[in-house]
C-alpha cells in the first residue's frame, strides 16, 4: 500500500509540474491579487488532488486540468460574490509599470474581469489557443456554441468602458 501511495504521490507531482502554469493562468483570470491567486492555486491543486485517484483517462489530461481549474474558480467567485468584503489597499504598488503594453493588457484584463465566470472561461481558453472543440469539451457545449458566444462576447468588451 506505501509503495502505491508513493506512485500515486509521484505522478501527482508530475502532473502539478507539467500543468502549473495552465493552473496559474486560469487562477489569474480570476483574480488579480496574487494573494487570492495563490489561495486559488492551492484549492486547485486540494481539487486535483481529490480527483486524481478517479481519472479515469477519457478526456486528455490538459482538458481535465482545466475543467477542475475552472470549476473551482468559478465555484470560489460565486462564494467571494455573497461575501461581500472590502479588501484593504495601501494605495501603492511598487511594481507599477507605466509602458503601453502594460496599460494596454490591464485594460484587457480589467474588461474581461467584468464577463459572467463562464464567458470568463471561454475567453481564457480562446486565449489559450485552445481549439474551439477543445474549449467546448471543457466547458461542456458545442463548438458552435463557442463560436458564437465568443463572437457574443467579443462584442461585449467593444461596448465596455474600463471604469
């Protein structure tokens, strides 16, 4: 049993190293304070964790990684929604940068921050050069159905403003 739990361990590890950084890019698009994206990070990772034992290998890997990925921030924005706290700020940032490129990605970031967590998702996933098939294996809808609410909510960002 030791020798098994000791593979298992292993090949968690494996996977944890192969797939961070999907697991960070996910977790970071639903936040952009580093210390809820660490506390995402890690209820991934519980999350992966408690369904390694069951994969059962049907899906790719990858698209698994970021089903869980995904549920769980979504699940973790709907409880910070009916929380309702006030973070607290120091009203200083150190590492601001003021190039046109980082006001231009934060622009980007700030609008998509602003979709539903599920259109969220299916941004991240385009973003990610995912397949249209692809995403919609994860996200469990058509590849029709991606396309059009990407077009849907490409439209949407047009008509935001970045207030």
């Amino acid at each position: 049993m030791k020798f098994e739990m000791e593979t298992t361990e292993k090949n968690f590890a494996k996977l944890v190293n192969e797939q961070k950084a999907t697991i960070y890019t996910v977790c970071y698009m639903f936040s952009n304070d580093e210390d809820e994206v660490a506390d995402l990070f890690q209820e991934v990772l519980v999350n992966l964790w408690k369904g390694f034992g069951s994969f059962e290998g049907r899906s790719n890997i990858r698209t698994w990684v970021y089903r869980v990925s995904l549920n769980t921030c979504i699940s973790q924005d709907r409880k910070k929604k009916r929380r309702k706290t006030v973070p607290l700020s120091m009203n200083i940032n150190l590492f601001e940068d003021k190039d046109e490129d980082t006001r231009q990605v934060d622009m980007l970031h700030n609008r998509i921050s602003k979709l539903q967590p599920f259109d969220r998702a299916i941004v991240l996933l385009w973003l990610e050069n995912l397949s249209y098939e692809e995403i919609g294996t994860i996200v469990g809808i058509t590849a029709k159905n991606v396309s059009v609410r990407l077009y849907r909510i490409r439209e949407q960002l047009k008509q935001m403003s970045n207030k």
